[in-house]
C-alpha cells in the first residue's frame, strides 16, 4: 500500500511523526508513506489552494518532501507530482494538534487536505487529537491517537463505505482529549455545533498606534449537541463523521424551489 500523509501544522509538528507511524503500521511491509507537507505552519486555511501563486517544493529526505503552500496544495503534489505517475492508495492529514469537530471543521486545513484527496479520488481521512485537562500534561499529549489511530484507520479502509457516484466520502476522526487508556471506544456521529459558534476578534493597539485584530477561538471543551462529535469525544469516545464535499442543503431543495416558483 502506498500512503500518502500531510496536515496543516507544518512539516516539523510533532502530530506529523504520529501519523507517520500509523501510516506505517497500516502500509504493511513492502508499503511506502510518502510526506508532503506545508514548510511553516498553514492551521486554519480551510480547502485554500495556492492558485495565483507558484508552490515552491523541497525534498528534504527520502519520500519527505516540504511544500511552500496549504494542505490541499500539499496533496495535488503528492498526487500529481512527487508520487509518480500511480496515485496514492489513501491520504492520512494530520495528526492535527487541536480538535477539528463541530464548527473547527470548516476552518481546518487538516480537513481541507482530505477533502481535496477526496475530489481526486482518493480514499482521505483527517485526524485530529482533542486536547482538555486529562490529557494536556500528558508526556504525550497525542497518546490516544497515537495508540489507536492504525486500528481506527485499518477498520475504515475494511469495513468504511467508500467511492459511489459523485462527490467521494472522506472520514474526519477525533480522538478524545484523554489517555490512551482511558478512550472508550468508537462513535459514528454527525458534525456538532458548539453554542459558542465560530471564531471571534479580539483588537490590540501596538505602540505605532494602528489597530491590529487577532483572530480568536471560543472555549474548546464545549458539548456540541446530542449525538455529535465534540459531545462525544469530551466523554472520551473517538469520533468518526463521514463526509462530502457537497455543501447543498439537500433538505430545502423542494421547499425552496415552490417558495421562489
């Protein structure tokens, strides 16, 4: 098996190295895990692609590559580029440093890396490690997907619903902001939303005197609905939500449609 992996947090994360041996272990032997990540850190850039400017690539190793440029940018050149003219078997992006559930998800490059190895055909999942009081003083803070991840993802790849017509369903996988020993298992669920929503602002006057805003998250260990993602994984469960790249409201199709007639 060949695995392609990247994530948003750079080429030097430690997350990088965690999804790096899960690719391995689920690669097999005789398989290969090619890198391709951003050279600097490139967290919260969504499914942005580099159109209007080249994307610089280095080799730093073998099949270890850095890419001035997004995750989705990172996958094109895997897939178009730097593997040759065989696609990859699978996509692993992450391991991000943080959680991508609830409404994370729409500002994630960890995301975006799938999404975009879904749109070429590509069997893609993002993984990211919740962080929370059980598990943010931990030696290793990535203990619980670094000791579940290969499982999780061999499950996918066996038993996961893959391919059909049109867009391409990608997983996107939390796992909990607890021990390895303490994650209680596994949970299909659907994308929450926190009552805190999005991003905010906060401003900052610097002495020159000209207005800068930093871009400001809202609290992280917030339940996220019944049934959703985030509730699950601060109850210490993975979560595994499938995915599209189809954002149609498929719901108000009909309804909309008679209203606007």
């Amino acid at each position: 098996m060949r695995i392609l992996i990247t994530n948003d947090d750079g080429i030097n994360a430690p997350g990088l190295e965690v999804i790096h041996a899960i690719a391995t272990e689920v690669a097999g032997a005789g398989g290969e895990v090619w890198t391709v990540a951003p050279a600097f850190e490139k967290s919260g850039v969504a499914h942005c692609i580099n159109y209007a400017h080249p994307t610089m690539i280095v080799e730093l190793g073998e099949r270890r590559f850095a890419a001035e440029g997004a995750p989705a940018d990172c996958v094109l050149a895997g897939v178009h580029e730097v593997m040759g003219l065989a696609k990859p078997d699978l996509i692993l992006s992450g391991v991000n440093k943080g959680n991508n559930s609830a409404e994370n998800t729409v500002y994630s490059g960890t995301i975006g890396a799938a999404m975009e190895g879904a749109l070429q055909g590509v069997k893609s999942i993002a993984m990211s490690q919740y962080f929370g009081p059980a598990n943010v003083k931990l030696e290793n803070q990535f203990e619980a997907s670094a000791q579940h991840g290969a499982a999780l993802v061999k499950n996918l790849l066996e038993n996961g619903i893959w391919g059909g017509e049109g867009y391409q369903t990608f997983y996107n996988v939390n796992f909990p902001p607890v021990s390895g020993a303490d994650v209680k298992g596994t949970r299909v669920v659907r994308q929450g939303l926190r009552k805190t929503g999005g991003m905010g602002v906060q401003s900052h006057m610097p002495p020159n005197g000209r207005k800068y805003l930093w871009i400001k998250g809202n609290p992280q260990n917030t339940c996220s609905g019944k049934n959703t993602d985030a509730t699950v994984n601060i109850d210490g469960w993975i979560s595994v939500t499938p995915m599209r790249c189809d954002l149609t409201a498929h719901d108000l199709l009909d309804d909309l449609e008679s209203r606007l007639a």
